[in-house]
C-alpha cells in the first residue's frame, strides 16, 4: 500500500471545485448566445426543400383569370356597398351569394369578454363538397371581414366569393372546400375552429354543418384595390406553434418559382440575404413566437393541428388580384393531392429568409445552454450548503498552534490522512427554503388573475401600481423572513439552489414547445445566476446589483419593451388578457409563474445583503462550530 497525497483523495471535497461553476454557467451563456448568432450563416442553415413528394407544388396549370377578373371587381363592388351595414346584413348577403353559386351555407354566432370588453360578432361558410371524394377530408379557404389592423378586407372577401365561384366549375377536387369569412381576425377564426372540433364554450354557437378533417388552411388578406408588388406570408401561431414547413414552401415555390411574384416574411419586404438581414428575420421571428398571440386568421387553426398560413399582398407593384387568385389555385391544386396529413417536413424551424431555414435539432442547443447554466449553479449551490468549514493544512490553524484533527482513510488498498472536517456531512435544512421557493412561485397566480381579468380603464394603473409595489417587494420580504425566521446561510443558499434549479427545468421543457419564449426568458434571467447573499461589508455592491436587477425585473421589461415598440402597456396588456381567455395563451403563465418568482427569490436573497446588520443571518460555520463542540461535550 502507498501513501498518497490528502488532496488527490480528498479532491471531490475540495472547496477551489466549487469555484468552477460561475465560470461554467458563463461559458454556457457565451456559447449558448454565439451558437444563436451563427445560425444565419450558410454552413448552419440550409435551403428549404419539399418533403411531401404528393405536393407536386407549381405543376399545374392555373386557369383563374380573364373573365373572372369582371366578376371579382362585381363582388369587390358588393362588398364595399356593405361597409356600413350591420353584422347580420352582411352575413345574409355574403350567405346569399354562397347560395346563387350552389354551395351550401351556414352562420355561426359568438361572443367572447376580456378585460370587461365584450366581443361579439357572426361567420358565414360554406361548403363545396368534392365530386371524388367522401367528405372525410376538407381544406379551408378563409378571409375575415377586417383584417388584423381592422382595415376592411375588400379585396380578401371578394376574391373568396370569386374563387368560391370558380372552384364549383371544376370536378377534379377530392377534397372538400370550405369557404369562411370571419367577422374579424381575431376572435371569429377561433369561434369557428373551436366549434368544428366541439371544443367551443357556451358563448359560442355550435356549427350546423362541417365536413372532414381539416387538412390545411390558407387566409387571403388583400384590403387594397391597387396592384400589388409582393405576397407577405404570415405563418406564426399561437403560443409559438408553427404550421408544417412544407406548406410554407409550397407557398413560396408557386408565388416565387411558377407565378414570378415576390414573397417575405417577418414584414422584412426589403431583404439583401444579407448576414443583418437573416438575423433580423430570424430574431423578429423569435420575438413573435415568444409573444405568442396570433399574427393572423391563421393562427387559431395551428393548436388543433392544421396546418394554416396568411397570404397577404404588400407594397405598390404590378401584381394584381387575378395573381393572388391563380396562387390560391395552385396551392389548393397541391393540398387536393395530399394522401395523408402534413407529416413528412418540420413543425420546429427557424425562418431566416423565404428559401432558408434552421430546424429544430441545430438551434435548440443554444436555449438548452443558456437553461442548463441555472441547472449547474444550482447543483453547486446545493454541493456548497452540505460542505463544513475545511480548514487548510499547514496554514491558519497551524499558524495559530492549534491542532488540526486528522483521520486515516483506508480504500482500495491505498492509505490517505485526510482532515476529519472534510469528512463531516452537514445536515441540510430543508423546510424553510423549499415552502419559501414554493410559497413564491404559487405568489406568481396573483399577478396573472390581475392581469387577466382587469377591466380596460383600470389594467394601465394597475400595472404601474404593481410595478411600483414590486421594487420594493424583494426588500419586505427580506425584512419578513430575516426577522420571523433568521435563515441561516445555508438556508439562503438553498432557497438559491432550488430556485435555479426550478428555473432551468421548466426552461428545458420549454425549450422543446416554444424555444423562443425559452430563450428569451433565459437570458433576461441570466443575472439570477450570478447575484446572491453577500456579506455587511460588501452593502453598497449588493446596493448596486439590486438595481441591476429592478431594472431586469418582468414589469421593467415590459415596459421598456412597449416603449421600443411605441405600444401602450395598457394595449399589450388588454392583449394578453384576450389572449387569455379566447385564444388559450399561455406566455403569461411562464412570465408571472416561472420569470417572476424567479426573479423575486434573486431580490429577496439581495436584500437579505442590505438588510439591517443587527439583524442578520448567522453562517452555517458558526452553527457548524457550535455542533462539534456539542458532539464533544
């Protein structure tokens, strides 16, 4: 047997290992970040692709136009006669119009309340049942009444009307068509999709007639009468879902490769394929699927699974309806061609440009990264709770003549004298900081019932009251919990440790639903990682990172946000509360129950730094101390 050196045995218990950490989780966030910011280049994205071959996107020849174009500007001309009619008066005569082309029709009523407003309102549909087919498939040609700007979608419902028309004369079609025209954006697409799967609330009118499953949906918005130079297409969904990739390419390859009309995304009209330029979209895609609320008609299909898009014409160009209407046919000539449902391409994909994208499996890293790096200062923290006050060999204790207990350890036919401290196993306390950790993050309701059920007039108030409250918030219940409970700094790294703990798990599980929302909520906790208790003497530095971090705060950040976007608070907020209760949003859920207790925790253990010193917390080497002198006597 040799003798070997104390610190290779001993070295899983030496405190320099728990220096390495903080450097670990910062190098995780650089990397996690940097890995975001090479995504645009050319060797980690690829070009977009069909996967389904069935598609067979722009091989067909498109008839819409010549005398269809009269008829189109008839209807434009009928649509605009009813601007000023009543929402019933519409829907009789768009149902009128259904009916004189052989279509059967029905209506549907709803009414939805948020933030005490009430919102009501009538679709119309129809269906043209196919000529080869069973009914057990339908695909969805759908306008609202106003766009999601609230301008009038003159052009949007006459075009429907038009290819209503024109799709009747046609028997090729194995598919059924649903022609829907919404009363608006936002709520009456979901009424309708929420009804056509019998998940509708009582406000809402069941569906007297519906078809098959749905297969796809494409909305026409076109709100203009003059020409038209590029078709927008609009693909996020609600709660940062996102439609089958290939129907986006099929989109773009007829609008781009078969009909020579421009396409964009992310109102990026003016794009270079430049590095700035693919940053821009990518990120201004992020932040939309971080948001989560829909961006178009569209976006109510995506939670059931179809799979749906928004074309909208953009610009002043040379494109006219008749354009619009033939990439209408041919993207519905490809879905009547599908055998199954959208299956083969992404659900998971970051768009930089219309011809460019990163899937799933190449840009997850980078939120898991900056996820992982709380997972790894929490384990570190709860490693550091259970460790004693090691004395150094050869250094204080012997400087002071004092005699540093030692034991012989005796494993695997080796022999090390190691420090008898360094063998010691620290009973955790674990009661006060997990009720604390999990008392806050049950406090993060309170924001979200407030939030979602203020009136209109009230919510703007409300939040610069609780804004206000929340400065100060980290400090009283540093006050409350120094002064009922006086935790021990072993407590306090615990409450730290389970916090980020908590924190980088749900933000892995997000990762996987809505990576945008993940990463964004990841970085902007990034500052959690690296503050915590300090000492009395280091008060003007805890001073100093407790401002940091008020202004890092969710209320803070959404205020700052509405004022880059030159958006009242009070219209993101009323936003989010319809979002709530019509659309099934939940980004408020992962802000106020996940973000906030997160951040409160980190102020919390601050102010516990800033706190009165009369009244501070005792150090885990002091208890420690006075246990071995208990053990003793």
């Amino acid at each position: 047997m040799s003798l070997l050196s104390p610190a290779v045995l001993s070295l899983r218990r030496d405190p320099r290992i728990l220096k390495i950490p903080p450097y670990l989780s910062a190098l995780c966030i650089v990397v996690g970040v940097v890995w975001l910011l090479l995504l645009p280049l050319d060797e980690y994205s690829r070009q977009t692709y069909i996967s389904e071959n069935a598609l067979l996107p722009g091989q067909v020849h498109t008839y819409f136009g010549g005398s269809e174009q009269n008829i189109f500007r008839a209807y434009r001309h009928e649509v605009e006669a009813l601007a000023e009619n009543s929402t019933t008066e519409i829907v009789e005569k768009l149902g009128d119009i259904f009916r004189l082309d052989g279509l059967k029709v029905a209506t549907q009523k709803y009414e939805y309340s948020s933030s005490e407003n009430h919102l009501a309102g009538e679709n119309v549909y129809s269906i043209l049942h196919a000529p080869r087919g069973d009914a057990t498939e339908a695909i969805v040609l759908a306008a609202a009444w106003r766009n999601m700007d609230g301008d009038l979608n003159l052009g949007g419902i006459a075009l429907v009307l038009t290819l209503a028309r024109y799709f009747k004369r046609w028997s090729l079609w194995s598919k059924d068509i649903i022609f829907l025209i919404t009363s608006d954006s936002r709520a009456g697409p979901q009424a309708w999709v929420d009804a056509y799967h019998d998940a509708h609330s009582s406000s809402v009118a069941p569906l007297p007639l519906k078809s098959g499953a749905l297969q796809g949906v494409v909305v026409v918005d076109l709100p203009f009468e003059h020409r038209f130079e590029s078709i927008h297409v609009v693909y996020d969904g609600i709660n940062g879902q996102l439609p089958n990739l290939d129907l986006f390419n099929t989109a773009v390859s007829i609008a781009s490769g078969q009909l020579n009309i421009g396409s964009c995304l992310q109102q990026m009209f003016k794009h270079d394929d430049t590095y700035r330029d693919r940053l821009q979209t990518m990120l201004r895609g992020m932040f939309n699927q971080g948001l989560g609320h829909a961006s178009g008609p569209h976006s109510s299909f995506i939670p059931y699974h179809v799979d749906a898009i928004t074309l909208q014409a953009t610009g002043d160009g040379w494109q006219d309806e008749m354009a619009l209407g033939r990439t209408v046919e041919s993207i519905f000539r490809s879905l009547n061609n599908l055998l199954e449902h959208f299956h083969q391409s992404f659900f998971f994909y970051l768009l930089m440009q219309t011809n460019r994208f990163v899937s799933i499996g190449t840009y997850l890293p980078s939120a898991m990264l900056v996820a992982v790096n709380f997972t790894i200062m929490a384990i570190a923290l709860w490693m550091q709770s259970g460790r004693p006050s090691t004395p150094k060999i050869g250094s204080t204790d012997a400087a002071k003549g004092e005699k540093l207990e030692t034991e012989i350890v005796k494993k695997d036919g080796m022999v090390s004298v190691v420090p008898t401290a360094s063998l010691t196993i620290v009973e955790r306390e674990l009661f006060l900081p997990l009720t604390f950790v999990i008392g806050i993050h049950f406090l993060g309701f309170l924001p979200l019932y407030i939030f979602n059920h203020s009136s209109e007039s009230k919510i703007t108030p409300t939040f610069f009251i609780f804004t206000y409250i929340n400065f100060i918030l980290p400090y009283v219940f540093a006050i409350f919990l120094n002064h009922y409970f006086k935790p021990t700094q072993q407590q306090l790294l615990l409450i730290k440790s389970f916090s980020l703990l908590l924190l980088g798990m749900f933000l892995s599980a997000l990762a996987t639903l809505n990576f945008s929302l993940s990463f964004l909520v990841g970085l902007f906790s990034v500052p959690l990682t690296f503050t915590g208790p300090l000492s009395p003497e280091k008060r003007t530095l805890a001073i100093a990172a407790g401002i940091v971090l008020n202004f890092m705060a969710p209320p803070a950040v959404l205020f700052a946000s509405s004022w880059y976007w030159q958006t009242p608070v009070g219209e993101v907020l009323i936003e989010a509360a319809f979002g709530w209760h019509v659309w099934g949003m939940w980004t408020q859920v992962v802000v106020w129950c996940v973000w906030w207790p997160a951040w409160l925790i980190g102020g919390v253990l601050l102010a516990s730094s800033v706190g009165d010193p009369s009244s501070k917390v005792e150090t885990s080497e002091t208890e420690l101390e006075e246990d071995e002198s208990k053990k003793k006597n």
